[in-house]
C-alpha cells in the first residue's frame, strides 16, 4: 500500500472495538452489560434538544466562522468567569466538533520527530496515539494506584528534558477517576516557572463532575502559566451530548491564529445547530446536569462497595468522572484477558487498563453510566466469574 509511514503509528480507541464486539455478541442474542463506554446513559436534557432544532428552522444551516459563533464563545467565556472566577476573552476560545480535536491540534502543534511530550499513563489513548503520529516522543507520566492515580509533581518535573515541548494533564481523569489535589498542581505550576518554553495541554473535558464536594481546580486559574496553557473542555460528558460533536478550547494568544488555521483546513467550523443547541446549555437550567451528577454519585458508592467486596479485587474510591478502575491483579488474568473473558463468558463489557497504556497493566475500566440495576447484575456477574476463574 502506498500510504505513509505515519499512519502505522496511528493507534486507536479500544473502547469502540470492545462496542462493536458487544454488538456483535448481543446479535447473536447474549444479554450484554455495556459497562465499557464512556458516555453518559441519560438523553440531552430536552431545551437544548429544542434549541438545536429550533436553530435548524431558523434557518442556521451555512458555515459559520472556523472559531465558533461568537454567541457561543461568550456564553463559554461567562462560564468560565461564573465557575472559575477568572475571566478569559471570548476571542481565546474556539469551539470545536468535540473535545477531542482540541487535543489533536495541541499535538499536531508541538509534536515532531525530536519533540518529547508528556502524557499521563494509563490516560485517554489518543494522547499516546496522536503524539506517535506526530513523530514525537511519548513520555509517560505513571499515574500510580498508591497516589489514588493523582500524578506527582516532583516526578512530572524530573521527566521534563530540553526536547520536552509540552505536558498534557487530565483531571478528573479517564480512565481512574483521579482527582489531581490542589496542593500538586501548585507545586507543578510553581516548578515550571524554571521551565518557560513548554507548553501545557490541560483536559479538563470532565471538570463539572466531580464527587464529596470536591471542587475542580481549573489550570485556568493560574495566570502565570496563562500564555503557554491549552485548555480542552467540553459539552459531551456534562451534558450528555456526546454525539452532537461539540467542544472548545483555551488558546493563549500566540497560538490562537495558528488553531484557527487548523481548523480550516480540517473541519470548517462545527455545524451550526450545534453550536446554538451549545449555547442552551450553558445558559439554561442547569438541574439535569445536577440530577445527573446525583445519580453518577449513587452508582459510583454501588460499584466501589461492590468491588471491594470481593476478595481478588480492590478498588480506589473513584473521585471524578464516572469511571472505576479496580485492581484485579489477584485475579490472576492479566486485563486484556480479563477484558474478553468478562465479555465472551458473562455477557459484561470493560475496558482492559493497558487499553489505556502499559501503567494500566492489572486494571480494568469499569464505566457505571449505566443503571443501578444493571450494575449490580454485572457485579453479581462478576462474583460468577471469579468463582469460575478461582474453580
Ligand atoms: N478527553 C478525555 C479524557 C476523554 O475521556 C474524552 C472522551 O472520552 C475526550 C477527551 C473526548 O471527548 P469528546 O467526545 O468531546 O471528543
């Protein structure tokens, strides 16, 4: 095949693989347990369905500016400034068809053969596999279970070499569910001030849900660092809108006009409903979000009392996110295995940890966007199964 080189070093997004095998084996008439995906169960609260659909007969069906309509990048700029406290110009933000690209755009920006970037490990797949694409050199940065998946920031400093171009951050995180403490990012931020040429990439796509009144600590709310910070958030966990393809992104000054170039040459702008459905949700009731949160919060005490029930299996109490990601090393399996058996055998879908990279190895993902009832028959389900593995 004539294709180039890069595309070997393309990887992927196993979760999508384990969907269409789930698919399948529900085809074939096995009562599966999608507990592998990572979005939420419950419907795009409905005045932002309106919304969407009333830009539509508005007649909003061209192009719109490559940056997102302005509408759109103030009602995110408010956000920031009612949430955060920190007031940040409209023209910083560019919307995007999802949170995804935001982080795309970051590696493509930094990553070149010689570049070094960081990532956390285990951490969302496509960091990895974008910065390999890149031609740089991924770095992991080990988000160890004996730091409740928090990164160090000692470590994080010692990583950092004069190839290193950019670090990329995730908190709350996919897929552990860690809460980085506010106490580590300080110190980060203050160590990188001997550090004035790398960039940070911050995701933050799941900064609306966290639990026990945690609050989110924005990398927005350190000026310091402020023109050399990307900040990827968006609509698709906290508003259940993962479909509609709908994100944003902080770009300091420098870098906005060479985003903004990207954005033209890949996707135009985001499709125009969108962006107005978008404005909905910011601006309008926010109790969906709430009750949502309220629900996530029942399921996640569930699945961490469940698991740690169990005598082979042991899990930190997941602070953010709606992810658990037990310890089944005393399993005997390693995850991938665990991962296919668990599906093939008992009808469950996961995610194996090394999905996530080699630090992921002895974990598996467990989503509970799913139903207190459907939960709790895939931990029966799972109680089954070890017994079987055990037999
Ligand atoms: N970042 C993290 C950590 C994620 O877990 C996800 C989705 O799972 C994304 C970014 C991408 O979000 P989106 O669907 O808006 O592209």
């Amino acid at each position: 095949m004539g294709v180039s080189e890069k595309m070997s070093r393309l990887g992927t997004e196993t979760a999508f693989d384990v969907l269409a095998k789930a698919g399948r084996l529900q085809a074939q008439g096995m009562d599966i347990i999608n507990l592998g995906i990572g979005q939420p169960d419950f419907p795009t609260p409905d005045h932002i369905v309106e919304a969407g659909v009333k830009a539509l007969r508005d007649g909003h069906h061209g192009y719109t500016g490559a940056n997102g309509i302005l509408e759109l990048r103030e009602a995110v700029a408010k956000d920031i400034l009612d949430r955060k406290s920190v007031e940040i110009n409209p023209d910083n933000i560019l919307i995007m068809p999802g949170g995804k690209v935001t982080m795309s755009f970051a590696i493509e920006m930094f990553g070149e053969a010689g570049a070094e970037i960081l990532y956390p490990n285990p951490g969302f797949p496509i960091y990895e596999s974008m910065i390999r694409y890149s031609g740089a050199k991924p770095v992991p940065i080990p988000l160890l279970e004996k730091n409740k998946f928090s990164f160090d920031a000692d470590e994080v400093l010692s990583l950092i070499t004069d190839k290193t171009r950019l670090i990329i951050l995730n908190s709350p995180a996919n897929p552990t569910g860690g809460v980085v403490p506010k106490e580590e990012i300080d110190k980060l931020v203050k160590g990188l001030q001997a550090f004035p040429d790398v960039y940070i990439l911050s995701d933050e796509i799941y900064s609306r849900m966290t639990y026990d009144g945690l609050e989110h600590v924005s990398l927005l709310s350190y000026p310091e660092i402020r023109d050399r910070l990307i900040v990827l958030d968006g609509w698709s966990k906290t508003y259940a809108m993962t479909g509609w393809r709908l994100g944003w992104g902080y770009w300091p000054d420098a870098l906005v006009p060479l985003a903004n170039r990207l954005c033209v040459n890949y996707h135009s702008c985001v499709n125009a409903p969108t962006q107005y459905a978008g404005i909905a949700a910011l601006e309008g009731d926010q109790t969906p979000v709430d009750e949502m949160m309220t629900a996530f919060d029942a399921r996640r005490h569930l699945i961490y009392e469940r698991l740690n029930a169990l005598k082979s299996i042991s899990c930190v109490m997941p602070k953010g996110a709606f992810y658990a990601f037990p310890n089944i090393s005393k399993t005997g399996l390693d995850s991938r295995t665990f991962q296919n058996r668990f599906l093939e055998e008992e009808g469950v879908a996961t995610i194996a940890g090394t999905s996530f990279g080699e630090y992921g190895e002895g974990y598996v993902r467990f989503s509970y966007a799913n139903s207190i009832e459907n939960i709790s028959l895939a931990m029966s389900r799972l109680e089954t199964f070890l017994n079987k593995i055990k037999g």
